[in-house]
C-alpha cells in the first residue's frame, strides 16, 4: 500500500522523469551559439540552450610569428570597396524582406560558356556573379564565367592558368581572390584581367589553402597537416590589402585530425571563424595572429551533433546545429521535401556580425577530407549538405537532391523553396547575391554515366524572393510556383465601418456533435464542409469519411496512418482532400491525397501528391481556384500570393486537373511593411476582386492564413488567432460593409468556419457554434407557422401577437430541454425579435426569429415575413428542426 | 549576462518543465521551444513585464493550439517500465492518473510537488490567485491517492 507520503515521493521522482524525457524529447534542431566580438569567448551561453554547450572553454593565448620573408613581386591587389550598390535586380536593403524569403519564383539561366562542372567557385560582386575553375571529373578547369542578372547574359571571363581548381574563393570588394595550393590570384572584374598572388614561404608547412575568409581589409587563409599523433597543425596567413606579402602566423596544435580547416568566415570586427568539426570552432584573430577556441557544442543526452555551420541571422553569428538521435544511422538518402523541425527554434545572442554578401567557401567533414564536399545540417531529419550564406541571408541545400530552404531572418523560421529548374546534385557553385540565391553546375553523381565518367551539370538557376521580382530579361524566366491569379492593384472603395466586438453568452448556441471519434492523445478526428455546408467528417480509427448527418460512409481504399491523416478540405467534384503521413516518415512532412466522395471510384484515391505538406502546424494550406497552396506561418503582404506554392490541384475524379469557380478569400497588405495597419483588408475574391474590408483595429496581429468560409449571402468569416495574447476573434465581414466580432475564449479552438458558424473544439468535445448575429438569415415563415400550428395566427396589436406567438413556442415538446422563447426587443414598432431554444437528446435548435408583423386591417396584425437567424442542429434521436 | 537575461534563463527552465507537466514531453518541449523563441525574439519587452512566465505561458499555449494538438490528455511517460496492475501488490503507475487530471491540475499538482514551485509561483504562471492554485493541488491530490488508492 502506497502512503501519502510515498504519493509526494513519487511525484518528485516522475518530475524527474519528465525532466529526462524533456531532455530527450527536445525537438529542437537549430541552436545558436554565444559568441561574444571579444576574442576571448565568454563563459556559457546566456540561456539553457537546448543543444547544449560545454562551457570549459578558455581563451589560449598565443605567439604571434610573423614571417619576415619578402617578395619582389609587385602585387596589384586592388584596396577593397564597397560592394556596388547599383545591383538593379537584387535588393539592397540591408535586411532581407520579412517574410517573403520563400515566396518567389526560380529563373533558368541561359546557358554558359563554360562546360559542365562541379566544385566551381562563385562570388557575387554586386553586379554580377562570377564562377571560376571546378571540375568535370576528369580534369581541372582554369576558366571561368561571369553571369549578370539585369541582362540576363553571361560573358567569358580571361582564363588564368596559375588560379588553380580554386578550392576556396572570397571577394574583397572589388576584386574576386582564388586561393588555391599555396598561393593565388585576384580577378578585377572593372579590368577583366588577373594578378599573382604572393606564395607562401617554406614555413608553410600546411598542404595549401582549404579555406579563407576576407574581412575588414585583410584576406585570411587557412590550412593543416595532420601528425602521427593524431593531432593536427593549423596553419593561418594573411594578406592585407596593399601588401606585398603573407603573414604567416604561429601555428596551433590541436587535437584530432584536422586534414584541412573545414570552414571559414569573417566577422565585421575582423575576426574570422574557423569550424574544424561539427563540435570543434576557433576563432582567429588576424591582427595579433591569435587562434581561441569557442564553447564546443555538444548534443544533450540522447542526441548527437552531425554538423555545425556559422552563418549569420539577424545580423548576427549564429550556429546551426544538427542534431541527430545517437545511435540512429545518418540517413543515406535525401529527403523528398525540405520541411522544418516542429520547432525551428533560431536563439541569438552574441553581436558579432557578418559582412554583407559574403560567400562562404563550403567543405565537409563527412569522409574525413578537406574536399569541397560540404557538411551535413540535419534538420527535421533530413539532410542538408550546404549553407549558402551571403549578407544577412542563409538559404540550405539538400544534399544530392536539387531543393533548398531559407532561413528567414525576420521569422527565424526556415522554409521550403520549390524545386529549381536546373539540376545541380552536390556541391554546386552557389552563393547569395543580394536576397537572391544562385546555383550553377554541380556533381550528378555517376549512376547514370559510363563508369568512370561523372555526370556533371551545366545547370544555372537563380531564386529570385518575391520582393526581388521584376520582369525577366529574355530569355524569358521559368517559374514554378504560382497559383492564385495575381490580386487587382487598383483598390476599390474600401466600405470602412467601426467593428463593434460582441460579448454574448454562447452556451445557448453551442451544440455537441455527436457521433464523432474521440480524440486520442496526439490526434482528434478531423472535419470539412461541402459547398452547400454538409459536414464531412474524416474517422481516422475507421479511416472512412462520413458525409452529412445522418452520414453517408465512404470508406477509403487504401490504409492510412491513424493519427497522421487529416481532412484538408472538400474541393470540387464531390472529392475530400486529405494530408496524410507515412508510417515510415519521421520529418514533419506529408503527403496530400484526392478521395473521391460519389460515384464508382467513392473511396478511391485518384489522385496524390507526395510530401508536399508540412506538417509542423506552422503553414495553412488554402483553398484558392486552382488548389491548395501553402502559406507560411508569417504569410507577406498577400495571403495567398501568386508566389506561394500550388500544393495539389483540385483535380476531378478522374485525377485531371480542373479549377473551382468557388469564391474565396484573400489577406492583403502594404507591401512595405508587415504590421498591421488600416491599409490591411479582406478580400473576397470571386473570379476578379468582389468586396475587400479593412480589418478591424481589434485584430492584434495573425500568422498565416486565417481560417475562413465564404458565406452564401456574400459574407465572409474569418477567426483570427491572436499569436501575442492567445486569445481568438470571430469576425463576420458582410456585404453592406459592416464587421461583426466577438471574442472567443482561449480555452475553445475553432476548427472550422461554414455558413451556419464555427465548429470549435474546447479539448474534449466538438461543438457547433452558431450566434444568430453570425448566421446566414432564413425564411422562416413557412418552417415558423408550420411548427407554431396555426397558419393564421392573428391578434389585435403586434405586442399581443408576439406574445401569442412566444406562447406557442413555449409548448412543451417531451424534451428534457424544455422549448424556451422570449421577446428581445420591443414589438411596437411592427418588428421583433424572439430568441428560441430548444433540445433533445443531441438534437436541438438555438435561434432568433425576426418577424415584421403588419396590420391587415381591421385592426388585425399578422406575421409578414419572418427570418430565422441561428442553428438547428439534428441529433440522431430525431426530427426537430424546424 | 545582463539582469533581463537572466530573467529570461531562468523563466525558460521553469516554463518547459510546467508546459511538459501540462502537455507531455512531445508537445510540451515544442510549445516551449516556439514560446522561448518568441521570447528571445522580444526579450526587450518581456523585460519590461512583471509576469513573463504567465505571458510565455498564454504564448506556448497558442503554439500548441496552432499545431492542431487538441488532445487534453497529455502522452506522459510511464512512472515504471511496463506498470503492473495493483492486483500484484505492487501500486498502479502514477502516469495515467496524472494524465486524466485536469490540465491546470495536473500543472499545480507536478509544480508544487513535483518541482517544488512555491503556490505563488503556479499562480502567477496560469493567472490564477493563490487560493485557486491550492484548490487545484488540494483536489489534485485527493484525487490521485483516490486512484492509486493511497490513504488520506
């Protein structure tokens, strides 16, 4: 027998299994890494970081040598300026645009003069992109190209047969640096026309240049040799604008095999970062020659850390951390989709910052060498071969298949880019010009070639972010996305109207759905309505769909993993699309099928479109005319856009493609800012712009896509999610222009908007939500008379017919909710309003009749005209609606 | 580390273990996870704040509602491997029983208890008065040893 005091002990030790299931259970993949701009990093980092730090670290001091050979040879290296400003394509803000990073369009780049190739390196120079040396499997390419994206046209540039294959390559402004064995060569572009570099002196003892990196005036590069006892010799020199010559600093002994130092970047303060392993980073100092390392990331029980890349968020230095379960085998194939983490969680701190457009050499640490192959980022459980830093910008690529993701900045969210239009496979010549990303040739890998030979690709594809749209000089653009027809840029009148929020009891409208799986723990059944408001109803434990109430049964075909198959939507031609996740995926990712709902083919999936959803919550799939597209968590200034994804068509039962001719509802905003301000509105699009209204000043902000229903009397509903306060709004834009809102408690979701209401959902049982003021109006004379059984009922004054009237409803009915009617208004003036209620079982109704009662002479009144504005929901147990 | 940052690590260690008491470790650590991006994203702010455990809470919250994890009983891990039934003598898993408490609860319950939270601190973090936070531990309480069957 356990005693109370045995209860308390118990709790306190299954905290302490909480605690380590959190530890495990931490899903985060993207950790920060505090760097302070003092050489010497600080002690910890500043939060409980969920990666985890060691914090042992400690500054090493060392002795600075410098190298007092000298060089006869003049050097035109030019003093490093500015990177152009006059980029007319790219934007140069100094931050990228907030939340339209992912919303864009690839342009296919018209072929190069150079031959296919991978490994090649790349810099942005403002004006264009040059791409020099690489390989082609069979030799060492010496030449180069240079792409400009206001021209769309690439021109060769001069070979130089001393700027080896370029294993790693910076830009300083004005001239592109290749480093390459132990010495190089600086191109100006202005000039077209090379420059030796110094060699270094035979102090070098390192196996040349792996990395480099150029900041504030100096070009730093970087080598190693490995020693018999497993420790490795870190070479650094460096080169200052101007001089004729190296400095070769001390070199550093460090623990392990370094073949070659893997990666390097240079701070704004001057200092450069240098990334050994996943867990191993130095910073070098190049004014003093002084190697520090930085807290070693380590993985928090359970995990373990695959690869760490710096980069810069926000303007500041950041590490990206992939995490991996220990003891799972690094994934051997690429994901299908890029998707992120549930929780993409982005932590800065430190204030170091990175130099704008700066173009990171990529190496890897996967086999061991000091190759070009880049290193591995696993996020979501994929893989991620490269990140391609440039400004303040990130964007990853998928190793060995052609798809990339960007960090944005603004969001610290990282999003899926659709698929370019050229192949690329690994190591690829990218970089970031701008807020665009540029990817050209790359390793196809050899399956598909003679053996021996290597495919390599002459590819070039440049994302281009929505806000750095402009039209493609010919040869014309290819895009991939686009969905939506582009919304009307001229703004009709905006019918503003103050919102009023209203604060009304909703117990009498809220009524059980029954006959709804229960939730489990993890996962709820999930719901959709038809065009004409029948609810369907995904059972995941039978996997059928029920359609209406009583419902019709379509069970579907094909199994489908219970708890991971959701009810997206009802599209055109009777068919129910659905996300669904395979057992065998672990990424947040899923699949989008097509069920047909009639006909022959009822429960048959006739069309499918695989891992294209996120499943991470922090996307909206939105029903448009051609299908669904996604929405990011943080939307742009359009919502939908032209630019977000077409996940799936709506397609017919056939699984040929076709469009809704539904209207549908759309966000939109200034494009220069993101906040929410007046000039934010609602549209209802229907074929071309119907009714936009302004949203209301209540709404305190959104993510994505609010949910929303358009309605058949030309009102829109739409429940905003307040992200700051947690708290909802129901909001009803009708067509006279007018809002209505009412709050809607944090402990309810709504879960889905039709023309009767909401369909909310409190944590345990599914409700129908229906306030009168929400509902779409009926004619309800018929039904009122009918259920009043006295088709002429008349009285002496509109008081005494209403009176007359409440009375009639009041009857009771056998119901244990017994009916109730009250007047709410004042009938004197020929109008009013009765509130109605009544309910058995799981049926019942809650509505308002709006009667205009009229005198018929003689001093008889009778009933005009009545509407009825609320629920009536019919239960199992039977008929009561009225 | 400036005194807001502090705050804020301390405010992080305290909120994951409250949101992994209401929600589980899965949902729990992600709904911590957005929230303390959130946080460092507006840690200016939140420094200005008398309560930013409570507002961190409200922030997980809307993280969870958005990620569609409507399910009000959380995933706990088992107190034992493989719990017998009490029928062997051997007392019923302490897991299940907190999983049917309800939410805030189960939070009052696994804080003051679990985590040695004081009273104060579990209402400051759901918004509730003091006098709330020890009727939901009171009835917490009697209700697991009604389940476990322990004496009162």
């Amino acid at each position: 027998m356990t005693t109370p005091n045995d209860l308390e002990r118990r709790l306190r030790d299954y905290a302490q299994i909480l605690d380590r299931a959190a530890d495990a259970h931490d899903p985060s993949l993207v950790t920060m890494v505090e760097l302070s701009p003092a050489a010497a990093p600080r002690r910890g980092p500043r939060v409980r970081l969920i990666a985890g730090l060691a914090l042992g670290a400690s500054l090493v001091g060392m002795v600075v040598f410098v190298a007092s050979r000298s060089d006869d040879r003049k050097v035109t290296l030019l003093p490093g300026v500015p990177p152009s400003s006059a980029a007319p394509v790219v934007s140069t803000s100094p931050a990228p645009p907030a939340s339209s990073l992912a919303k864009g369009t690839w342009r296919t780049l018209p072929p190069s003069p150079l031959s296919p190739r991978a490994a090649a390196v790349v810099v942005w120079t403002g004006q264009e992109y040059i791409v020099w040396g690489g390989r082609d499997g069979t030799a060492i390419l010496q030449d180069g190209a240079a792409y400009d994206p206001t021209t769309n046209s690439w021109r060769s540039i001069s070979p130089n047969q001393s700027a080896d294959q370029g294993s790693t390559v910076v830009w300083t402004g004005s001239q592109m640096v290749v480093l390459a064995d132990r010495s190089g060569a600086a191109y100006d572009p202005a000039t077209d026309t090379w420059a030796a570099l110094p060699s270094l002196s035979a102090r070098w003892l390192g196996q040349g240049f792996t990395s480099a990196a150029y900041s504030d005036g100096v070009i730093a590069g970087f080598g190693a040799t490995l020693n018999s006892d497993r420790t490795s010799t870190l070479f650094a020199a460096t080169l200052r604008i101007g001089d004729t010559e190296w400095t070769e600093h001390a070199p550093r002994q460090q623990a392990g095999w370094w073949p070659g130092l893997q990666r390097a970047v240079g701070l704004n303060d001057g200092t450069v970062i240098v990334r050994l392993d996943p867990t191993t980073t130095l910073r070098f100092d190049p004014p003093i020659g002084a190697w520090s390392p930085l807290p070693d990331v380590a993985a928090p029980d359970g995990w373990e850390v695959h690869s760490t890349v710096f980069t810069s968020l926000n303007g500041k230095l950041a590490a990206i951390v992939g995490l991996r379960r220990s003891g799972t085998p690094m994934p051997t194939t690429p994901p299908t989709t890029v998707a992120p983490a549930p929780s993409n969680v982005v932590r800065v701190v430190g204030d170091a910052t990175l130099p704008e457009d700066l173009a990171m050499s990529l190496a890897t640490f996967e086999d061991g060498t000091a190759r070009l192959s880049p290193p591995v980022i696993g996020l979501a459980g994929g893989l991620f071969s490269e990140a391609i830093v440039g400004g303040k910008l990130t964007y990853l690529h998928a190793r060995s298949s052609d798809e990339f993701a960007v960090i944005d900045p603004s969001s610290a969210t990282i999003s899926a880019l659709p698929l370019p239009p050229g192949r690329h496979g690994l190591e690829p010549a990218a970089t970031v010009g701008g807020n665009q990303l540029f990817v050209w040739g790359g390793d196809l890998g050899e399956s598909a070639v003679p053996e021996g030979d290597t495919n390599v690709s002459g590819d070039g594809s440049l994302w281009i972010p929505a806000g750095d749209q402009q039209p493609t000089p010919a040869p014309a653009a290819t895009t991939t996305s686009s969905v939506p027809p582009a919304l009307p840029t001229t703004a009709p009148v905006v019918i503003a109207d103050e919102s009023r929020v209203l604060e009304i009891d909703i117990a009498p409208w809220a009524f059980d759905l029954e006959g709804i799986d229960a939730c489990e723990p993890g996962f709820c059944p999930s719901l959709a309505t038809m065009a004409d408001g029948t609810l369907v109803v995904y059972r995941y434990a039978r996997n059928e769909l029920t359609i209406g109430d009583p419902g019709r049964v379509v069970p579907i075909a094909e199994p489908l993993a219970a708890g991971r198959t959701w009810l997206v939507a009802i599209g055109p031609d009777d068919l129910a699309y659905l996300s669904t996740q395979p057992s065998s995926e672990s990424d947040p990712v899923g699949d989008l099928i097509a069920v047909s709902l009639s006909g022959d083919t009822a429960g048959e999936i006739v069309a499918r479109r695989d891992g294209v959803v996120g499943l991470s919550g922090d996307s909206d799939l939105v029903a448009t005319p051609g299908g669904l597209v996604g929405v990011g968590c943080c939307g742009g200034n359009e919502r939908p856009s032209p630019q977000d994804l077409l996940l799936m068509p709506w397609v017919d039962r056939t699984g040929a493609p076709i469009t809704s001719e539904l209207p549908w509802v759309a966000v939109r905003g200034p494009s220069n800012t993101s906040e929410l301000n007046d000039e934010w509105a609602v549209i209802l699009m229907d074929g071309g712009e119907r009714q936009r209204w302004p949203i209301p000043r209540s709404v305190n902000g959104f993510r994505g896509m609010p949910l929303s229903a358009v309605r058949s009397d030309g009102s829109v509903a739409l429940a905003w999610s307040d992200p700051i306060e947690g708290t909802q709004r129901l909001s009803v834009f009708k067509p006279d222009g007018t809002i209505e809102e009412i709050a809607v408690g944090t402990e309810r979701s709504i879960v889905l908007l039709d023309g009767l209401g909401a369909i909310t959902f409190d944590g345990s049982r599914f409700q129908r939500w229906s306030l009168p003021t929400f509902s779409e109006p009926v004619d309800a004379l018929d039904t009122l008379t009918r259920e009043l059984g006295r088709p002429e009922l008349t009285a002496t004054s509109p008081g005494a017919l209403v009176a007359e009237i409440v009375d009639a409803l009041r009857q009771p009915d056998g119901c244990e909710l017994p009916p109730s009617a009250r007047v709410v208004d004042d009938a004197s003036d020929g109008t009013a309003t009765i509130e109605y209620r009544y309910g058995c079982d799981d049926s019942g109704a809650g509505m308002n009749f709006e009667l205009l009662l009229t005198e018929q002479g003689s001093g008889t009144w009778i009933i005009e005209s009545a509407t009825q504005r609320g629920l009536c929901w019919r239960g199992a147990s039977g008929e009561f609606c009225v | 580390m400036t005194s807001s940052e502090d705050a804020l690590a301390t405010t992080d260690a305290k909120l994951r273990r409250a949101l992994v008491a209401r929600y589980g470790p899965d949902v729990g650590c992600e709904a911590h996870a957005a929230a303390m991006a959130y946080a460092w994203e507006h840690r200016a702010r939140l420094a200005g704040m008398t309560n930013p455990v409570g507002y961190l809470w409200r922030v997980a919250q809307t993280s969870v509602r958005r990620q569609r994890r409507w399910d009000r009983h959380p995933v706990l891990p088992p107190e034992r491997p493989a719990a017998p039934a009490d029928d062997l003598g051997v007392p019923r898993d302490l897991a299940p029983a907190l999983a049917r408490l309800k939410p805030d609860v189960r939070v009052a319950v696994l804080m003051v208890h679990g985590h040695d939270w004081s009273y104060a601190e579990v209402a400051e973090l759901l918004g509730v008065p003091v006098s709330t936070v020890r009727n939901h531990v009171h009835r917490g309480l009697t209700r697991l040893r009604r389940t476990l069957e322990v004496p009162s």
